[in-house]
C-alpha cells in the first residue's frame, strides 16, 4: 500500500524560493554590467534564503 502524498503549498513555496534565490544570484553574477559589489551581495542573500528555508524545512519536517 502506498503512503498518500501530501503536498503542503507553505513547504512547496519555501523550496521554490530557496531554490530560486541561488539561481538568480548566480545569473546576476555572470552579468558584466552589475559591479563586483552587487554580485557578491546578491550571492549572499540567495545563500542566507536558501539556508534558512532549508533550517525552516528541517524543524517542520521534525514536528511530524
């Protein structure tokens, strides 16, 4: 027997955010016109996203 799948659309979002974030910080540093500052910065805070929606996963994961 199969176990149901249960898609919560809070936990669905907090992982496309914390995917997303990366990924544009990454597009945003390849591009030239952007100053060095910018892209580091922008780096950093796709980092910080990714990492608290991954601590946020974790602690609602473990309350089941």
């Amino acid at each position: 027997m199969r176990i149901p799948l249960n898609i919560d659309i809070e936990y669905t979002a907090k992982a496309v955010v914390g995917i997303a974030s990366p990924v544009l910080g990454v597009v945003t540093s390849f591009q030239e016109q952007v100053e060095w500052h910018l892209r580091i910065a922008s780096l950093l805070v796709g980092l910080a996203v990714g990492i608290l929606s991954v601590v946020a996963m974790v602690r609602k994961m473990r309350r089941r």
